[in-house]
C-alpha cells in the first residue's frame, strides 16, 4: 500500500498541466508543458504579490484553453528566494506544487536541447522535462512550531559560524603579542580568558596587576576552580614571552573588541537555545527522542527544524536521504567501488546528527556498545564508525515517533 501510494505521488496523469518555474531574486521565469507534448513561450512575472497573481491569471488562462484537470507547479529548491513563491501557490487548491533537485537541473540540461548553455527560459523547460518524468518530490513547506525551530536553529548555526570566525581572530592576535597564554586555559574562548583578556590585555597589563589582584578576577571569572596558581603560572609565562612589542597598542585593541564580540555572540547563542526549548515543548512527541541517552533539546529541535513533522515520513529511509547520509557506490565490471554517503540532503541535518553522534557513543551512551563493535571489531575508521551510528540514530528517531514509544536504556521501548 506504502509503495503504491510512493508511486502515485510521483505521477502526472494524462491531463495534468505542468509548470516549470526558475526562481531568482527578482523575477521568475515560467514555462508550461502541455499534455500533448508542447511547450508555451516564457512567462516573466516579478516577484512580489502582483506578479504572483498576474502569473497565476496566466496559468489559468493556458489550463482552461488546454482543457486541463488540474495543474502541477515545480520549483526548484535553492537559496530562499522560492519560498514565498511555494507559499502562496500552495494556498490554492487547484494547483499541486512540488520540488526539483537543483543537481538533476545541472545535469540534464544537455538532454533538454543537446546544449550546454544555461538560461532561465531554458530552465524553466528542464524543470518541466523532470516533473513529467516524475523526478521530483513533494514539498512540505514548515508551518507552525516546526517553522519556529527552523528559524531559530538556522540562526543559531548562524551564530555558531560568527563564533568560530572570531575565535580564529582571536588565536592569531594572541599568538602574536602572547603566544605562551593560550596552553594555560583549555579554552581561549571560556569565560576566564576572555575575563583576564579584556582587563588585563597584554603581557606588560598582566605584570602590572599583582598577583593578588590577578588571582581574585581568577577566582570570580572561574568561580572558585582556578585562582592563585593559576594567577603565578600566568604571571611567569608573560615575564618571561617572546610576544612582539611592535604595535602592540593596535592589537589589544583588537582582542578587545574581539572578546567583546565573543561574548555577546556566546549570550546571543544561549538565548536562541531557550527559544529553541520553549518551541519544543509544543511538539508532543519531543519527549520520546529527549529519552535516547545523548540526546539533549538542542539536538532535537534542530532535526525537528529542518525534518519538520517526523509522523509525515512513510519510512526511515526518507529521513537517511533528505539528511545525505544515503549511501552511494561507483562499480564497473571488475571494478568494486567503495560506499559513500551522497552528501545531497540538509547539511545543517547532516552536521546535528554527526555530532549528536559523538555524544551517543560515549560511556552510558544509546549506541556505545554499537560503536565498539564497529570500530574495534569491525576494524572501522572511526568517522565512518560515526556516520554509520548517525544513520542508526535517525533510524531510532523515526521508529520512536512511528510507534509512540520512549527509548529504554537497556534496549526496551515502553509506550509513551
């Protein structure tokens, strides 16, 4: 029954008027496919309300002269500009919107008109050429608490790449004018270094502070874990650097503003996560995947996030495809060619799920036991190990949410 219905999905009946459409930023290109084969001219229409209803009363126009039943509108799934697009087109009952891979586009434009060349117009065509041969998806726009957590976890990823942008800047800076500071904190981002780099700056601002004034801000930043040893080692290591002299000013300077912006960056990140947890609650099976060992809230609101509603998948393996981690080989005769993950799905997906990953294979982790065995036993490279419990993770996710259980740590499921 699954597969029929996976068969009907990816159909266009016989009576069905297709529409390709190449979204830019400001105008769109659209072309239609007619059952018989033949194609009308390109249709441009801004984008903005007008041109949405002035290409819509186009398409109604081509429909009623072709005598035409219904109507199927592809788009491809690139950037953001499309969305509003998708929107609006799925608020009209008569119209069916669906997806196009962006590679399929790329690859057969050549089959289309026996050219490499590339125009809008042009693909505009290919999208139709694909949805008549039925490549292409459903698209399921996020609506509700789903578009919530999309919002606020693409945010966070946002952030989360600001962070590691400054926190390059500062390694480079603080090499220069104190190279010995980094290996007596674990974290040259934590809160005790950045507390220490924005009073006491320099080598020459450390020595000038005391030991016992220096060891009390210690103390405070690092509440209570670190204080007057800490405090000498770091007295002893800016005595005695080989940090340059030579426009030092400008560059503390810098490490100033730059902690200042890790700092608000780090704030601006925690309150994201507890937006993220507030949204959470609204899901009513957000319980069920927080009880798999390793898994916390910010995991699952980022699957929930770019999956959406886990309970429209029919199987595990949509969500193993729209995360890349599909696996792919290239054999030819003699030839075995080794498996790999496609990589074609969500990134942001692709990178949660590695690293919730890493936190399940750890002691009194979901799949400790799992990882082992594939990287002792099995003699498994470890990120090939890693990939592969990330693919049984989404597994474990789709199945918890399919049959309404919560996860047990010792392998059993009780219903939720």
């Amino acid at each position: 029954m699954k597969a029929s219905k996976s068969r009907i999905d990816r159909s266009v009946n016989d009576h069905e008027m297709i529409v390709g459409i190449d979204v830019a930023k400001h105008k769109h290109v659209a072309k239609i496919l007619f059952p018989n084969g033949s194609e009308s001219q390109p249709f441009s229409f801004s984008n903005h309300r007008r041109g949405f209803e002035t290409f819509l009363a186009w398409v109604c126009l081509h429909q009623k002269r072709a005598t035409c039943n219904s109507i199927i509108v592809g788009l491809e799934s690139t950037g953001h500009y499309w969305e509003p697009l998708a929107f609006f087109l799925e608020a009209i009952p008569r119209i069916r919107v669906v997806q196009v891979s962006p590679k399929h586009v790329k690859k057969t434009k050549e089959v289309y008109d026996n050219s490499p060349g590339k125009t809008d117009r042009k693909d505009a065509g290919v999208i139709a050429m694909l949805i008549q041969m039925g490549r292409f998806q459903r698209l399921v726009l996020p609506r509700g608490p789903y578009a919530e957590l999309r919002g606020y976890a693409r945010l966070r990823e946002r952030k989360v790449v600001e962070l590691g942008v400054q926190r390059n800047l500062l390694h480079s800076l603080v090499d220069w004018v104190f190279p010995e500071y980094g290996s007596l904190f674990p974290k040259l981002e934590g809160k005790t270094s950045l507390t220490i780099l924005r009073h006491y700056t320099t080598p020459e601002q450390i020595s000038r502070a005391g030991l016992p004034r220096l060891s009390n801000a210690i103390r405070q930043a690092s509440h209570g874990r670190l204080s007057e040893a800490c405090a000498e080692r770091l007295m002893e290591a800016a005595s005695a650097t080989i940090g340059l002299q030579e426009g030092i000013e400008a560059a503390a300077f810098a490490i100033r503003n730059i902690v200042a912006s890790l700092e608000r960056i780090q704030q601006e990140i925690v309150l994201i996560e507890k937006q993220l947890a507030k949204v959470l609650d609204q899901i009513p099976y957000a319980q069920q995947l927080l009880s798999i060992p390793g898994v916390g809230k910010v995991t699952v609101a980022i699957l929930l996030g770019e999956a959406g509603d886990l309970r429209r998948y029919q199987k595990a393996e949509e969500l193993i495809k729209l995360a890349g981690l599909n696996l792919f080989e290239i054999s030819s005769g003699s030839h075995q060619g080794r498996r790999h993950i496609s990589k074609r799905g969500r990134p942001l997906l692709r990178k949660c799920l590695f690293f919730a990953a890493l936190r399940t294979v750890k002691t009194g982790g979901a799949f400790r036991a799992v990882y082992v065995r594939l990287a002792q036993a099995n003699r498994m490279q470890k990120t090939k190990a890693l990939v592969a419990i990330s693919r049984k993770l989404l597994r474990l996710v789709f199945a918890l949410v399919r049959d309404d259980m919560a996860y047990q740590p010792r392998g059993e499921l009780r219903a939720a």
